[in-house]
C-alpha cells in the first residue's frame, strides 16, 4: 500500500496557505490511493537544531564511537530519513521567504541530506523510486514570465537537492499572490480554488 509523507513547513496554522494545500492534496491522494498511508511531518513539532558537532561526529563517525550525545544528535536525523526512505509520494508544503526556503525547511534537509543514507561519496542518489510534488506560498507571483521570476531562488534549490538524493520526479506548484488575502483584496477561499485544479492534478 502507498504511502504519503506530507510535509509542513508554514509556522501560521490556519492562516497558512501552503497548509491549506497540502491538507487538500492529502484528501486528494488518499481519495486516489486507497488503502494508503499518510504520514504528517510538521516541522513546527519537530525538533530541529542545527548541525553540530556532536551531529558531525554521529553522521560521519561509525556507531560504535559514538558518544552519548552525538548518538542523541544523529537519532533526530536517522528517524527523519528513516521516515522519508519509507515513503512513496512526499509532498512538501512552504512559504517562500526572502526569496527562498524558510530556515525551519533548511534545518529539516540538513537532517535528511545524508552521506551514506540519502546520498552515496560518488553521488548517487539513495532516495529514489519516490514523487515528490511541492507547494509554495509566496506573497509575490513568480510563474514563468512574471515580472519577479527570476528572484524565485526557492524552487530551483528544492529541486536541486531533492534531485541530489535521488528525488527526481519532482512537481511544483507556484502558488503566487497571497499578499492579496494579507491586503483583504482576495479571501483565502478564492485564493485556493485558484490552485486547487493543480492540487487536485498533483495528487492522482
Ligand atoms: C519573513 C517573511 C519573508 C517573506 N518573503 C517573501 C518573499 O521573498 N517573496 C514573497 O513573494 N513573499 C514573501 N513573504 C510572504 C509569504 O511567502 C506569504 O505570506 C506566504 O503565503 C506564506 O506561506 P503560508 O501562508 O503557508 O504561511 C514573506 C513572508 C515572511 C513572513
């Protein structure tokens, strides 16, 4: 049976955009997929600190040197790829921030871009044979030919290190324009209807 990893990466709860596209892309699939898993990683719920050197020396030393504290570091990021290797469809929920990826977002691919667990010394792939569809929720509209397009620094990277370990077949949605519900032009409902046929086209 499938399973779906749904990854949330918005701090804004109900307010959140890409929330509220990846909860519909989650009824979507499992509608599609049935008898299928879904499995939800928020990284607001999840611990996340940064690279360390305790974590260095649990990522690149063998087990039986481990300390007990670089055993506690590296166990945060073994279970993250563990579940991300388990998993057939990912689908990644975001706020673009500054142009590129929220840091939350980047402390959780730190933990999952792995030597020899995700990735091999001559750089292969290890996470391959999934999908991976990615929504992002910017205030901005930088589909192709906008006038901001090329400032969009956010799917180009996710593309590039999710290819890295072995992700490939990758989708993205650019959800653009959500300054207009923060500016009371558009109400979060129209908004989504806007990019739900993409959603919805993502998730089959
Ligand atoms: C710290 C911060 C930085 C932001 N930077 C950008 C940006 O560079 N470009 C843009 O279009 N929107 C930017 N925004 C707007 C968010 O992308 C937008 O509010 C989006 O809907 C957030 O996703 P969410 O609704 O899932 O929380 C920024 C918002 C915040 C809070």
């Amino acid at each position: 049976m499938p399973t779906l990893l749904k990854i949330d990466a918005s701090p804004r709860g109900d307010y959140s955009v890409s929330r509220s596209f990846t909860a519909l892309f989650s009824e979507e699939w499992t509608k599609n997929h049935s008898g299928g898993t879904v499995v939800e990683r928020d990284l607001f719920k999840t611990e996340l600190p940064f690279v360390d050197v305790p974590w260095l020396m649990g990522a690149y030393t063998p087990a039986e040197q481990h300390s007990e504290e670089s055993k506690k570091a590296i166990a945060i990021s073994n279970a993250l790829v563990d579940e991300l290797l388990a998993v057939d469809h990912i689908v990644l929920g975001t706020p673009m921030y500054n142009f590129s990826l929220p840091a939350v977002l980047k402390a959780y691919i730190d933990h999952i871009v792995r030597l020899g667990r995700t990735f091999t010394s001559s750089y292969e792939g290890l996470a391959k044979g999934k999908k991976l569809t990615i929504i992002i929720a910017s205030g901005g509209v930088y589909t192709p030919g906008a006038q901001a397009e090329s400032y969009n620094a956010e799917s180009s990277y996710l593309k590039q290190i999710f290819g890295f370990i072995g992700i490939t077949d990758v989708s993205i949605v650019l959800a653009g324009g959500t300054s207009a519900i923060d500016q009371g032009t558009k109400t979060k409902d129209v908004l989504v209807a806007e990019f739900k046929p993409a959603v919805v086209e993502a998730a089959k």
